[in-house]
C-alpha cells in the first residue's frame, strides 16, 4: 500500500513537472542568452585557471597534494562570493563548495555541479601557456613548430568536427589543464550568469571544486551528508553530447607463494627445492590473453598484473580487474582462482599459497536514479545536442560519490588529449556544455524534492 502511494505521488510530481516544462518558460527569452558573451568569458576564465600550476603529487602525504591546488581554490572561492554565492567554504583539504540559494519559492531538490582543480602527474603543469586558435579553420593546428608539436587529424580526430570553433592548446613544454579546468570555467561562468540574469528562475545549487582527483584521493575527503545535495554533475568530459553513468567495478587481488629456494641447485632434484618464483611467473602466463586491457575495449573488461615481487623464498603479484558488469566480474575473478588454483596443484613442494580480492570502486549505474540520467539528457535534446550515454573505462570522482549516497554523472565539458602536450579545449563545446548545465539546472527547478 505504502509503495502504491509512492507510485501515485511520483506520477503525480511527473505529471506537474512536464505540465510546467510544456509551458512557454524558455530560459533563453526570460534572459537573452548571448553565444559570443559566454564564450568570451569562458575564454577568459580558462586562459586565467590553466595559469594557475594545480598538478596533484601522489608522492605527497597531504590534501591537497600540492599548495598550487589551495592557491586556486582560494581565488574560486573569492570569485564566487563575488558572484552572488553563499556559504562559500574552503575547507582543510583544499575543497571549495558553496550555494547559490533558490530564487523563487520552491520545493525543487538541492543539485550540486561539480569539478576538479588539479592537473595530471604525467606532464608538467608549471607555466602554462594557453594559446587561443579562434575560427579554427580546418587543417593542423601548430602547438610548437620547434618541438614539432602538431594537432592533426590522426592524433586529434575530432577537430573534422570543429571547424569555426575556438580551440584553446598549450605552447608544448606542458599540459593544458582542460582536463579539468574546463570544468571549473563552465561552472564558473554559470554561477555569474545565474548572478547577472536574476530573471532565471531556479532551485537551490550547490557548487563544490574538489582536488587531487587525478591521484583518487580528493573525493575521500568529501563529507557527503554535510553537503546536503540531492542529486549531483561532474563536469570533466570530452566530446560534445556525452553523459556517462557508467564506470568500471574494481577490484584488486594479491597472490602470494611461498617456496624454498634455499637449496644448492645443483643439488635440487629429489631436494625440498620449491621455486616461488616460477610458480609466479606461471600464474602470471596461465591469466587469459582474451582479457588482458591490450585485447579489451568498450564494454569487455580485463585482469592486469601491476607488480611481481621476489625475494628468496616468497613472491607477491599483485593485480587488478576490471568490469562493468558484476557477471563478467564474478567470471574474471574465477579465471584468477582458476589459476592460482593450477599453479597450486603443480606445485605440491610449495610451503604456502595464499590470494586475497580487495572490492576498490563499484559502477555507478546501481547508484544512479534514472531521473538523473533523464533529466540530463532532456537538457541536452532541448539544445539540440544528441545525449551519447558513455560508461567510462576506469573510475571517476562521481563513482566514489555514488557509492557514498550522492548519484553523480558526468557531463562532457569540452577536453581532448588529456594528460598530454597535445591536449586542447574546444570553446564551441565548452559553451554547449554551459547551455546544457543552465538548461539542467532550469529543469530541476520544476521538479519536486525527493520523496524520501
Ligand atoms: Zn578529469
């Protein structure tokens, strides 16, 4: 009974929502939206971030990694206050979050648009020098013609779909910082033209600017209930129309054998010589070739071995798997058992076999209402952008948020090449992803909270 009530408020909140969309209540007429103006300021904002040198250390033992993150987070926090936000925070870890208060009476949910602040490991981050290539015109792009740096159709495909757009690259010795800073400037820009178009009617908005996702360990700071969204974007993607609500599950495993290699070879037959270490290397050969990550893509998962340490008598592997599904999960970590299994039973002299699973991240998808992913794809059919739902092969921020009770897809914001000399921003998607972000942002201020 309690469920059918459920049911009927649902359709009911359904119904109300689609009546007040159905009505002429377009965004765009209530605050004339300017294509050029907001992708002047998103040029301005991402030229200003990228200076900023954010790249995250995973040598370091604090939060943030490095005080280039702090440094940025601070200058965020000082612009959003300016910008009209409230309960502008920077807290000890570097992670900045703020609220943007509804502006009309409203029982809308609390959404929450998030990005990250630090920059990749693997190439330097230190004076980036962002060079701006308007009406980009067809043809290569020259980053550096000295160090032959060159975006071309083979290593930058998606260029045949930018002609006239505004591209944004590095000057070569360093990376962009697209990956996110993208993110941040779509953001950003939103929050000042939610400022500067008070006739824009919405919900509440959390916004918050975590660090050091590149190392995976910003969002273990996230304090999830304190920051009290409902329903929750990243926006730290690439090309235009992608939504993804799926990542990888992962998990790791540890073998260990142990055997006795104290033996004078010449002397090993018919000895207690046990060799740990050819017992790791056949564990090693008998993992399936069909699922390694070389022979795995789109929805296929795989089991990479990371590390095979040896000392005399003890050799450790340790390795991951990964899977969207928890089917092919359940059968890879079977393939693992399988072989550990065999090199156990050939080796009968071993003094000790032991493997251990440890879960890492789960796929999102479980966590995610389908609202979630609805009402951003309806945000972008209504700016004429085809929604491509993506599942991402590896982990994201918006997974570990997921799993901590806060359902957060990504949404493309304009990145290519990411953690590379050869990375770029594109503005022209840039500003799609802002459109999409103002037009998500105006859907959920007609909905009605979750029934809880
Ligand atoms: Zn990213």
């Amino acid at each position: 009974m309690k469920n059918l009530l459920k049911l009927f408020f649902f359709a009911l909140c359904l119904a109300l929502s689609s009546l007040a969309i159905a009505q002429d209540m377009d965004w765009k007429k209530a605050t004339n939206y300017d294509k050029t103006a907001a992708k002047k300021q998103l040029i301005q904002r991402f030229t200003d971030y990228v200076t900023f040198d954010t790249q995250s250390n995973d040598q370091s033992t604090t939060t943030p990694s490095t005080p280039g993150q702090l440094k940025l987070a601070k200058a965020l926090a000082k612009e959003l206050k300016k910008n009209g936000a409230t309960q502008v925070r920077v807290d000890k870890n570097g992670i900045v979050t703020a609220l943007i208060p509804a502006n009309q009476p409203t029982s809308a949910p609390t959404i929450a648009l998030l990005a990250h602040m630090d920059t990749a490991m693997e190439v330097s981050g230190t004076n980036v020098k962002p060079q701006v290539h308007t009406n980009y015109a067809g043809g290569d792009i020259v980053i550096n013609a000295e160090k032959k740096l060159i975006l071309n159709s083979t290593n930058a495909p998606q260029l045949a779909f930018a002609k006239g757009h505004d591209i944004i690259t590095a000057s070569g010795n360093t990376l962009l910082g697209a990956d996110d800073k993208t993110g941040v400037s779509i953001i950003m820009t939103l929050v000042q033209y939610l400022y500067d178009h008070p006739s824009f009617k919405h919900g509440p908005i959390k916004i918050a600017f975590t660090p050091d996702e590149e190392i995976g360990t910003g969002i273990t700071h996230f304090d999830v209930p304190g920051f009290g969204a409902d329903y929750a974007y990243t926006f730290d993607g690439s090309d235009i129309g992608q939504l993804t609500t799926e990542n990888f599950n992962a998990k790791s495993f540890t073998v260990v054998f142990e055997g006795n290699r104290a033996v004078h070879p010449g002397e090993a037959m018919n000895s207690p010589f046990s060799d740990n270490l050819l017992m790791a290397s056949d564990f090693h050969t008998l993992l399936p070739r069909q699922q390694r990550p070389e022979t795995s893509a789109g929805r296929r998962g795989f089991i990479l071995v990371d590390s095979i340490t040896t000392d005399q008598n003890r050799s450790e592997i340790n390795g991951i798997i990964r899977a969207f599904s928890d089917e092919e999960m359940n059968q890879l970590v079977a393939e693992v058992t399988r072989a550990f299994n065999t090199v156990k039973a050939m080796n009968y002299k071993g003094t000790g076999f032991s493997l251990s699973f440890k879960d890492q991240y789960k796929n999102m998808k479980a966590f995610l209402p389908q609202k979630v992913v609805d009402i951003a794809s309806m945000a972008m059919t209504q700016e004429d952008i085809s929604p491509r739902i993506n599942a991402a092969r590896g982990g994201t921020d918006g997974a570990q948020l997921s799993l901590a009770g806060l359902p957060t897809p990504d949404i493309f914001s304009g990145q290519y090449n990411i953690h590379s000399p050869l990375e770029y921003a594109d503005v022209d998607v840039m500003e799609a992803s802002l459109r999409t972000a103002l037009r998500l942002v105006w859907l959920w201020g007609l909905q009605s909270a979750p029934m809880k």
